[in-house]
C-alpha cells in the first residue's frame, strides 16, 4: 500500500473571526484541509462556532472541512456537519457510547469518520474500533483551548496507533491537534502521524499560506528521514 501524502490543516480556531471567509482565501493554494473545531461549552469549557458558520464558509471555499466535534451527544449532530459537505467529521471516543455506529451514520451521509483521543484517554481500548474509522485524531494538548504548549509524551499514542495501522495494513490517517509548529511537527512526522493541524503556527504568522508550507516542508523531511 502506499503512503498517502502528508496533510496540512490550518485551524481556524486561531484565524480572525471577524474575517473568517478572508482567513481561509488565505491558505486555500497552500492547505490540504480546513481544521474547523466545534466546541459547545460542555464537553469542553468553551464555546465557538458551530453548523450555520460552517454551511455559510462551505460557500466561501474549495478546501475540504476537516470538522473536529468537541461536543456531547455527537450522534445528534455529527450527521448534520457532514450533510452540509463536510469532507472529515471527526468525534471525541469520550463523549460517545457507540462510536462505531456513528462512524457508519457518517460515512452513510458521504463524510469520512474520525475518531478523536483527548489527552487523558489510553488509547488502547479503541484500536480495535479502527477498521471503522477513515481518521484517529490524537491530540497533543488537552481538547479546548488554542495556544497551548505541545506534549512530546503523547506522541506514544502515535507510535501505538502507527504500529496498529501497519499490523493491520488500515487506510487510516493519524491526525495530531495541538502545538503543532514549526519546533514540533518533526517530532509528530517522525513518529508516525501524516496529519497535522496547525492554528497559531499559521494564522500567527505574516504569511499564512508561506506558513503551512514550510510545515509540509518540514513533516515530509522528518517522515523520509531526511
């Protein structure tokens, strides 16, 4: 099987809201994937965007939505983001009690299906969930805010999973949220993700698009052991 090619996700989480149509124009030739992160003040202690912004920007762009659900009660919901062209839906394994017939919902209403492992969640009770899954979102800070520092030592759950995919010979991508940057994302490459969300490195800098560049350029390195 081939490698896939390495994903870039800028998130929006850390672009302009006040611009958000302007912020994606300005990664759209460079990105892979648009990060949207949906949180609703109870899963996590936060509040940002949720269905109609995303039907409304899904006019404004050509980038595929690569939506991250920090919600309870996804299966109420999930199916809604990928109704409204959502290319990923990805959920929290925490906040659903059936992860796999909500990752068959999804791929019904045409969306791939992620599965997302929040900082404090051993990873090992959902590998065998993974035949079911296009996308395992493994995240590399605690799920609810931006800007926070980067944890090397949960790259072990990368590693894990890369292990698994491998074994099992799964079409899976292992996607990393949190600190990616341009200090980090070798170390996340290097153990096995080729997915990458990217908010404040991006949409912190002159020039975003340059920005998320430079990140592929980086993670490509590290995954050839360049």
């Amino acid at each position: 099987m081939t490698v896939p090619p390495l994903i870039v996700a800028p998130s929006i989480l850390a672009a302009d809201f006040a611009r958000l149509a302007d912020e994606v124009r300005a990664v759209e030739h460079a990105a892979d994937w648009l990060h949207v992160d949906v949180m609703d003040n109870h899963f996590v202690p936060n509040l940002t965007i949720g269905l109609p912004v995303v039907q409304s920007l899904r006019a404004a762009t050509q980038l595929p939505f690569d939506v991250h659900l920090m919600i309870e009660d996804p299966r109420r919901w999930a199916p809604g983001y990928a109704d409204a062209g959502a290319y990923n839906v990805t959920f929290h394994a925490e906040a659903c009690d059936d992860p796999v017939a909500l990752a068959k919902d999804l791929r019904s209403a045409g969306a791939k299906a992620g599965l997302a492992i929040d900082r404090d969640t051993p990873i090992e009770p959902y590998l065998e969930l993974l035949p079911s899954f296009d996308t395992l979102l493994i995240m590399t800070i605690k799920a609810g805010f931006g800007g926070q520092r980067f944890i090397p030592q949960l790259l072990d759950k990368v590693r894990t999973a890369r292990r698994h995919v491998a074994s099992g010979h799964l079409e899976l991508r292992i996607e990393v949220d949190g600190g990616i940057a341009a200090d980090t994302i070798e170390q996340a490459a290097a153990a096995g993700a080729d997915a990458f969300v990217a908010g404040t490195a991006v949409y912190g800098a002159d020039d975003p698009a340059e920005a998320v560049r430079r990140l592929r350029g980086l993670a490509e390195r590290a995954a050839t052991g360049a």
